[in-house]
C-alpha cells in the first residue's frame, strides 16, 4: 500500500530524522556510552531507508560520525567495556553496523580492521565468557547474554577474528538446540520485533557458511588493567575446569554509572556454572539511577562478596576505589592484591584492608586472604558469601562443599566459623530469569578477631 510506506517515511523522518538535524543535541550525542552506538546505528539505518537525496543523506551521515568517534574516543586502548558485557554485546554491534553502513552505502573504506583499538574492544569479550551464552558479570552486567550473532559475525569480519567468529559460531549452534527442545516457547524479553526482519537478515548475510574452522581457546590468566579485573582458569577451554574472576575498581558512579559497590569482590565458576556469584543486573526502574541506587541489597556491598568491618560497608562516591592494586601472572600461578580501606572510608589514611587472591593454575586452587589494620580495635568482621540455587553442605571442621552437575567445589574457611546458611528468595524479574527462584547466602565471622587475617582456600573436591 503506497499510502501506507509514504505514512511510515512520513512519520520517520519527522519524529526522528529532522529532531536529528535540529539545533538541539540529545544526551547521547554526547558520546558517553553505549547509548550513542544505539542511536547513531538506528538513526543512520533509518535515514538509509527513507531518504533519496544523497546531499541530504551524507550530511545525516556526517552529523552521526560525530557522537560515534566521540564514543570510541571513550574505549579504553585495551578495549575494555566497563559498563559490562552487556552493554558491550550492545555497543560493539552497533558500532559493527555503523561502520559496514558507512561503508557499503557511501563506497568508501574506514580501514577500522587496521585500528588496534578497535580490534581490541571487538574481542574484549572472549575473555569473560565462562561457557555457553553465560559471561563474568560485574557491576550491572548479566551473567546471560543474547549476543546479536549477526552484527557480532560482522565485528569478527571486519577485523578478521577467528576467535570472535567462533564464540558467535558456538552460540548459534546453542541457541539453536535451545530452541529445537523448546519448539512451544513463547519469546523471551530480547526476542521482540526488531529481530523478525533485521536481527535475522543479519543472521542470514552476515554468518558465514563454515562455522567450524576455528577452535575457540582461552587464555588461562587475563589482566584487564582499565577496568582491574583478573580472570583465570585451570583449562583453556571456555566451560572446564576452575575460573575465578576478581575486580579491584571504583565506586565512583563519574567513573562508571553501572557501577556496583563491590570493591574487592569475586565469583567462581566450575565447569561452567556459576557457584560463588554476583547476583548482577537487576531490573531497571527510576530508582535504579537515582540517589536511593546503593540503597537496594544487591547493588550496595552487602550483596557482594566483600567484608564489612567493624559493621561498616563501601559507600559510593569520588575516591571510593582500591588503592595499590597490584596484578602479576608467575609460572603457573596468577596474584591480585588490591587495598580496599577507600571503598569504606573517604579518608582511609593510614588504614589498610587488604585483601590478596591467588589462583594456581595446575592444582586449580584459589586462596584468599583479608588483612586488615584499621589503626583501632577491630570488633566485628562479617563476611557473606553469595551460592547459586544448589545442594550445599557445611562440614562439622566448617568446610562448604557445593554440588556442581560434575563435580564439587571446596570451601576451607581460615580464622572464619560459618554463621549461618540462608536462602534468599528472589522477587526481582531480572534476577528470576537468570538465577531461578532462590540464592544462597553463606554468613561467616571471625573467630580470633586479634588476628585481623581472615580468608578462604577453594578448590575441586
């Protein structure tokens, strides 16, 4: 119906394409975030649909270029994504499908496989993922991904990643299975009307043929200096063996407005399920980004697997971050140590809280240590350990054992004496769809509080 595309044209152009060629400039033009490859991606898609004066088009396209150079000018050279995977799974496709557009629809060629940086932020997400459509989820990350497998095909083209092309090659295969045993599934939240014609266009033309060529490898030990995060691995292959994931970071919402208070804090995986967790992305409401955002359980440290000393949590704010973060990888063994006393004081002085984190490569052994000297008497130190929905048992000398699908992962409690095992039952919708009905919390507190040393060793058994 001619009427009804002139409607559509129509209605774009004026509720979007000339609102962009006003005097005003939106929030995201600034450039900040994820938000600016959204727009931009969109806005040019629509204005290659529906304008035919070239002049009029390749101004929309210069006006775009903007706030996207802006954005990129914001990756850090590693290519890290602080807002989390999430967020990146966003960002980087879009930024994908911006450049192919600028390319195939002017004829000319950005060289962006030749930017270092840009290579950088399209593999950044091989190292965070655990196994499956599951990735490391700091901060309001979510541990579940839908990848936008079309758009992540062409980021692995353009820069001629093998590794990038088959982690997305692995989740069509599983998203395929997934489906085949839930033909009567209604759509999930991501699955809505975007992808019926553009998502699967891009499946169909942007996935290559042979899916199989490359075998995907991790590394066992990854610094992600920009962001502070360790992750390592006994096995190289994504989804075997013990993983640890650990962040040093920032509270400061300047620094990251995701950002979580969880300083210090770290999760563990076997075989590819999460067992010590952060409980992550929450669904988003006002609230969520106003004043009363450290206030909700799972974003304030109380939620994190971080201590609170003497009842005193992290706070949020300028200047609360680890100090003296220190990050090497010797022989077959990975070390962080980070000093978390900023997180918990704005004027930490002399003040240390230190905690160290050791992961052995060959025995696949994590041990972590807190020490702590506040310059005054320590009276209290709490420390809560957060478990996915699993049997668990606590032994007569204090050991936690929890039941993977495989195997079992070991809890050793040093100068720590279990509180208490509580479930937690989880209302929040977000936290439902990834985490299921319940969590865990493991409570532990000090036993010799004149020692002021407190911490664990994790291992398969």
């Amino acid at each position: 119906m001619p009427s009804l595309y002139y409607r559509i044209q129509g209605e774009i152009d004026r509720r979007a394409l000339k609102l962009l060629e006003g005097p005003k400039h939106y929030g995201w033009y600034l450039g900040r975030n994820n938000w600016t490859a959204w727009c931009a991606h969109n806005l040019l898609l629509a204005a290659c649909y529906t304008v035919e004066d070239d002049q009029r088009l390749a101004a929309i396209a210069m006006k775009l270029m903007v706030p996207m150079q802006r954005f990129f000018d914001t990756i850090e050279p590693s290519g890290a994504c602080i807002e989390g995977p999430g967020y990146w799974v966003v960002s980087a496709g879009r930024l994908a499908g911006f450049v192919s557009l600028v390319e195939e629809r002017f004829g000319i060629d950005l060289k962006a496989g030749d930017n270092q940086k840009f290579r950088n932020f399209g593999e950044h997400i091989l190292p965070l993922n655990i196994g499956g459509n599951l990735f490391v989820n700091f901060a309001d990350g979510s541990l579940k991904i839908d990848l936008d497998q079309g758009l992540l095909s062409r980021y692995a083209s353009l820069i001629g990643s093998d590794q990038l092309s088959g982690l997305v090659a692995d989740d069509i295969d599983r998203s395929a299975r997934h489906k085949l045993a839930n033909p009567g599934r209604g759509r999930g939240r991501n699955d809505y009307a975007r992808q019926f014609l553009v998502h699967l266009t891009r499946l169909l033309f942007w996935t290559p043929e042979n899916r199989k060529s490359a075998a995907r490898t991790c590394e066992k030990s990854v610094w992600l200096a920009d962001m502070q995060m360790m992750i390592a691995r006994s096995e190289e292959k994504a989804g075997a063996g013990l993983m640890l994931s650990a962040i040093a970071g920032s509270n400061d919402p300047e620094v990251n407005h995701h950002s979580h208070n969880d300083v210090g804090h770290f999760s563990v995986y076997l075989d590819g399920e999460p067992m010590i967790i952060d409980l992550g992305q929450g669904a988003y409401s006002r609230a969520t980004f106003t004043e009363t955002r450290y206030d909700m359980w799972h974003i304030s440290s109380k939620g994190h697997n971080i201590p609170a000393v003497n009842g005193r949590l992290q706070y949020a704010g300028k200047g609360s971050q680890a100090r003296d973060v220190a990050y090497r990888h010797e022989g077959t063994s990975s070390y962080l140590s980070l000093d978390a006393s900023p997180a918990y004081f704005p004027d930490p002085g002399s003040r240390r809280m230190i905690r160290y984190l050791n992961f052995s490569h060959d025995t696949a052994k994590i041990e972590i240590s807190d020490e702590i000297d506040l310059g005054e008497p320590l009276t209290r130190f709490e420390l809560p350990l957060y478990v996915s929905d699993r049997k668990i048992v606590v032994g007569t000398e204090g050991v936690c054992r929890l039941y993977g699908t495989h195997s079992v992962l070991a809890i050793t409690p040093e100068n720590l004496r279990v509180t208490g095992l509580e479930p937690i039952e989880i209302t929040d919708p977000r936290h439902l769809d990834v985490w299921g009905s319940r969590v865990f919390k493991i409570g532990f507190e000090a036993i010799d509080i004149e020692k002021a040393i407190f911490g664990f060793s994790i291992e398969i058994g």
